[in-house]
C-alpha cells in the first residue's frame, strides 16, 4: 500500500464538521463513500490535517489514504471532482512516505475570519456581517499579545480530549482593504473554538468593551467562561497548512 496526500478545499455550509458522525452528513464520511465506491464497497478510511466545526469552511485542507499505487494522478483527481458533491474540490495527490501523517506532521496552519460592514447578499453565508464601528487598530494591538507560546485555556472550548492547552501563535492580525477585511492567525496549533472564541473576544476589544489588560487577564485565568461569546461559524475558513515533503 502506498500513502498518498490529498488537497481538497471544502464550503462547510452544506456539511457538519469534518469527522465523521452519527445522522449527520459530515466532509470526511462523503469522502469515504466516494473512496469506497472506488474500491468495490471496500471500506476506506481517510485521516484529515485537523477537526473543522460544522459550518466552517477549508480553503486548503489535507487527508491522508493509504491506497493501491495509483497509476494516473491526474486523472483521479478529475474522477474524484466529477464525483464530488460541488461543495468538495481536489486539488492535487501527492505521493508521500509510509510515515508521514496528515494530522501530527503539519508544521504551521492557518485560519482566516473574514467580516464585512456593507450588507451584501453575496457574502452573506461565507462572511459575518457585523455593521457596527470597530476600532481595528486597537484590536491589532490586542491581537500583538497573543504571540508567542501560551495557555490558550480560556479561548477553548470545554471538555476536550487534548492533553495541553498550550499552542505557539507566529502571527495574528488584521487585514483591511476595500475588497475584503479578515483576521488572519497563524500557529504550530489550534485548540476546539480557539479562533472563533479570539475573533468574538477582540471584537470586543473593538467596540471598547475590552482594553489590553483585559485579554492578559483572560489569558491568565485559563477560564472559557473569561473570553468573549465566539463569532459564527460561517466566516472562518482553514486558510493554509504547510508540511515539510
């Protein structure tokens, strides 16, 4: 058997999540089936770069397949995109080694929450539309005291199977242009909620509900319940995820 990499892109707002589960239609369990029908009902099971929250959106995602040696790349991904349902594309297959996995060997991701302050019926379930004053420069300064590596307790969701709360965050700010205004985060690593829960905490900061001080003592506490209520779903997307092939 040969480990292949597949990277596909996603529009979460027709699936549950990513991982496969009970009565709901999940990304992962349409790949399977597709796969499996490939492979004469055979069950396949496809290992993904990381947990997307139903609604969440991937721009650039990985899984990982242990299959037969392929013979034509190329043509299985135009098979695969007939196949797919159209909120599912492949991009590429690469070959890789038998040791290398999607999940534990990803070095860097990173998520982008886009936001927009004009209605606009076509960004409306791919954006958060949020018309209030924000304070952006502001929110770039709080955003500054997230770097570094830190207990990110208090930005995650309760009850989850990890056995740390500690991630490395190499960026996170905000971009504004005319086109599009997102926040951008980067990190070896990222907790349940983790970035929905910052997004909602520093818009706050943005409508001056919170100051600087208050995101030190939010980290600190380690507490959920110290942040700020998460943004939506729908306007955050899996932006990149690099690998060292």
């Amino acid at each position: 058997m040969q480990r292949y990499f597949f990277e596909i892109c996603y529009n979460g707002s027709s699936f549950h999540g990513w991982q496969r589960q009970p009565n709901a239609t999940s990304v992962q369990q349409v790949i399977e089936d597709i796969f499996s029908k490939l492979h004469s009902g055979k069950e396949i099971t496809i290992v993904g770069c990381g947990r997307t929250d139903a609604g969440v959106h991937a721009k650039k995602y990985f899984f990982h397949v242990d299959l037969p040696e392929i013979a034509d790349l190329e043509y299985l991904v135009f098979k695969l995109n007939r196949m797919f349902p159209k909120g599912i594309a492949v991009f590429n297959i690469i070959k890789v080694k038998k040791d290398i996995h999607a999940r534990f060997d990803a070095k860097n991701r990173t998520y982008r929450y886009f936001i927009h302050q004009q209605k606009d019926p076509f960004k409306e379930e791919l954006s958060l539309y949020f018309p209030q004053e924000l304070n952006f420069e502001a929110m770039n300064e709080a955003a500054k005291l997230l770097l570094g590596k830190k207990d990110f307790g208090s930005f995650s969701k309760l009850h989850t199977d990890v056995k740390t709360n500690i991630c490395e965050v190499f960026s996170a700010e905000w971009i504004i242009s005319k086109q599009e205004t997102y926040f951008e985060i980067s990190a070896n690593r990222f907790l349940r909620n983790m970035v929905r829960a910052i997004v909602g905490t520093l818009i706050d900061v943005g409508m001056e509900k919170l100051a600087n001080d208050d995101i030190i003592s939010i980290l600190e506490a380690k507490d959920r319940q110290e942040a700020s209520l998460s943004v939506p779903a729908h306007g955050l997307y899996l932006w990149d995820i690099e690998y060292d092939f």
